[in-house]
C-alpha cells in the first residue's frame, strides 16, 4: 500500500471509530494490541493498527515490543500531546516570547540610558574587591572592544533575566539535535541515545521515540537480545559523517545553571540593575516632588528604566524561590548527566566518591547532599543498579545502556555495509 492510500486510509479509519476506540481503550485499562482492538470492534488489523498508530501521536502513550507484536500502553484520562512545533503550542507561547522581545529591546534601552553611567561609577568607587573588575573596563577601553563587551554584557543580562537554570530535559524540545544524532547514525536510535542526548529518562525517551516513529513514518526493531532499535529509513544514506554536529546533554546542562544564577559570577549585573532601580526611582522622587523632570525626560530617564530595572531583579528571583522547591527535579537532571558522562565516555562505573569529587571540585556552587539527594530516582531513570567499586565504594552501572549503545553502531555499520536493518520488525510499524 502506497504513503498517500494508507494516510487516505488512516483518516477514513480515524471518522469512522475514533470515538468507539477511545471508548474501547478505556474499557481495557489503556493497554490494548491491535489484534485485540480489530477482534472487538469488527474492523480489518490493518486499520486497527493505522488507528492506534495515530492515536499514539495524538495522545500521551507509549508502544512496548513483545516477540514481534505491540502494546500500546495509552495514559488514562487520555491526555493529548504537547508538541512544541505544533501550531498550538506556537501560539500559546506567542505572548510570552512578544514579552521576552520587549524585555531584550527594554535591557538594551537601559544600557544605552545608564550603561555609561555604571561603568564609570564601577571605575571610580569600590575596594579592593573591585580592582580586577575596574583593570578590565580600563583595558577594554584601551583595546576598542567596548561595544562588543556591550553586547556580551547585555546577553548576559537577557540570560540572567529571562533564562532558565534547569536546563530542560524533555526530547521534544531537543528535536534537532536528535535528528542531527539520527541522521549520523544512518537512521538508527535507540532509547539510551535519547537519554544520552538529551538527560531524561528512560520512560521519557521510550515514550517520545513512540510518538517519533509515528510521526516520521518509522520502524521499531527487536534483536535476539531483547533490545529494540527505532530506525527511520528516511534517514538512510551511504557513508558517514565524520564532523559531529550533536551534543550530548552535558555538554550545555551546567552553563545554564550558573548564568542565571543570583549571585556568584553574576554581581555586576545585579549591581547595574540595583543602580538604575537607584537612580530612576530618584528621578521619580524628584519628578512627584519638584515637577521635574517631566515629559519625554521623565519617561526615558525614571518611568522606562525604573519598570525595566524592576522586572530585572524581581524575575531572577522568583524563579530562584520556585526553584528552591523544585530542587529534587535539578538535582536529578545535573546528576543524571553527569552519570551518563563517565558511563558514555569512559565506559568506567560513575564511583560515587572519585567521580563526585572531581565534579564538586569543578562546580562549587553546587552542594554533594543537594545532588546526592535524588540518587535513587537517578538510578531506576537509567535502568542501572548500584555495585562496590575496586575503590569499595559504590558505583553506578548500568549494562541496558551499554548494550543499547553499542546495538547502535552495531546497526549504523551493517545499514552503511547495505545489509538489511537488523532485528525483527515489531507489527505496526513499516513505513
């Protein structure tokens, strides 16, 4: 059957028992096969598996292989996908991203108003404390590179306001660095490569490359070794790519962190906007007293920068006061990346000692209880278990990632050799 009948197919299908399959999935708890979804609705299996196959990229579900046959294993009350490149999710988050535009114009505004002014009064007042800060100004003047230390400060600025310091681990919005990981791979993913690219869990990486074959008309294999292999034949080409253009998730997990934090190496932005909250709410004191300044100089010189300054220290903490209560969920992201780290590059057990060591050591900031914390969580997201080390210390394995890993290059190899794709194809899923 071509691409075009069996869509024309879906959709018949989907007018003519969407409802009644809903219906039916909730009657067996959410968990349903094809072959059970025609046998008690009457329906052809093809279409029981071109209606299920449709619903899973509509609903929160996820498939689970089993000797060649599917599961679905749907979320109950059904609940409908958020996808961020979907039209809907674009315009619910249209207000929001006018909001940041108007605050990335405002802040650059404020620099242009008061930034002279900071920076004068940061090389003419302070202690000790601030004579690096000050030999830095007075080189930056000297070399011609002002504008563009403008321009970094105030990136900075629009970082420290309107950042996030956990850095998100949802695959969906981590879409194209995993087709760039897909494409390398010769059209072959598997769940540890999603968690490897991205931090999340293994629940989270099974359930979005679910949604991912469905929606990109995808395969999922299963080898004689249990794995199962998600390929996309779409994907396909001969030879490889020898320049890497994916990260993985460690590799942008903590700069996040520490550019917006309040505090630590983000003083001075904390001081440029104390001053203009200063000294515009100065001009206002003088403005309601005195009468002047007014018009167009009060506005530019008290109202804009007062509101703008306001904002840029109220927004940092708030989200330093929810994310104190959210602490458990940064942990276990931090942590979790850093584990997939040590197993995915030196293929060595994360020692819960030696390892965390060197990582406090090159992140002070953060607190060995605050990440130890969620140690458990991070164990069972990453299917590991804990042993004793040669260090007899514990240590973190994990033998279902490895065995995906290498699955993983094992597949891209024998696909760029033009042997056929590897596994037994799971019912459901040919493209």
């Amino acid at each position: 059957m071509s691409s075009s009948s069996r869509k024309r197919s879906v959709n018949r299908t989907v007018r003519i028992s969407l409802t009644q399959v809903k219906g039916q999935i909730q009657a067996v708890g959410g968990e349903i096969r094809p072959t059970e979804l025609a046998r008690a609705l009457g329906i052809p299996l093809q279409h029981s598996r071109d209606v299920l196959k449709t619903l899973s990229t509509r609903y929160c579900s996820v498939v689970d292989a089993d000797s060649g046959s599917s599961l679905y294993r749907f979320q109950l009350p059904m609940q409908r996908r958020v996808v961020p490149g979907s039209l809907g999710s674009m315009l619910l988050r249209l207000p929001f991203v006018l909001f940041g535009v108007v605050l990335r114009i405002g802040f650059g505004f404020l620099l242009a108003v008061y930034g002279l002014v900071f920076l004068l009064m940061m090389l003419g007042t302070g202690g000790n404390s601030d004579h690096a800060l000050r030999r830095r100004i007075k080189e930056t003047f000297r070399s011609g590179q002002a504008w563009s230390e403008m321009m970094r400060f105030a990136r900075r600025l629009n970082h420290f306001v309107l950042g996030q310091s956990i850095a998100p681990t949802d695959p969906q919005l981590h879409l194209q660095n995993i087709y760039l990981f897909i494409a390398q791979s010769s059209g072959v993913i598997t769940c540890a490569d999603v968690i490897t690219l991205t931090g999340c869990g293994y629940a989270e990486a099974h359930d979005f490359l679910t949604w991912l074959i469905a929606e990109d008309e995808g395969e999922m294999r299963q080898t004689e070794d249990g794995v199962t292999l998600f390929t996309f034949p779409e994907f396909r080409r001969e030879g490889s790519v020898d320049e890497r253009a994916f990260a993985w998730c460690w590799e942008r997990s903590i700069p996040s962190w520490r550019q917006t934090r309040v505090g630590g190496q983000n003083v001075d932005l904390l001081r440029f906007l104390g001053l203009v909250l200063f000294l515009s709410l100065c001009f206002e004191v003088t403005a309601v007293v005195e009468g002047q300044p007014a018009g167009i100089v009060r506005i530019v010189f008290a109202d804009i920068p007062f509101v703008l300054s306001f904002a840029g220290l109220f927004f940092p903490l708030v989200r330093k006061f929810r994310e104190t209560g959210r602490a458990t969920e940064h942990g276990t992201n931090i942590l979790r990346a850093e584990v997939i780290r040590i197993l995915r590059e030196q293929g060595t057990p994360f020692d819960l000692k030696t390892d965390i060591d060197a990582f406090l050591e090159a992140n002070s900031e953060i607190r060995r209880s605050w990440l130890l914390r969620p140690l458990d969580a991070v164990v069972a997201s990453i299917h590991g278990e804990l042993v004793v080390s040669d260090s007899n210390s514990q240590a973190i394995i994990s033998s279902r990632l490895h065995k995906e890993w290498a699955w993983t290059v094992r597949a891209r190899d024998q696909l760029l050799a033009g042997d056929s794709s590897p596994g037994v194809l799971v019912d459901g899923h040919e493209s």
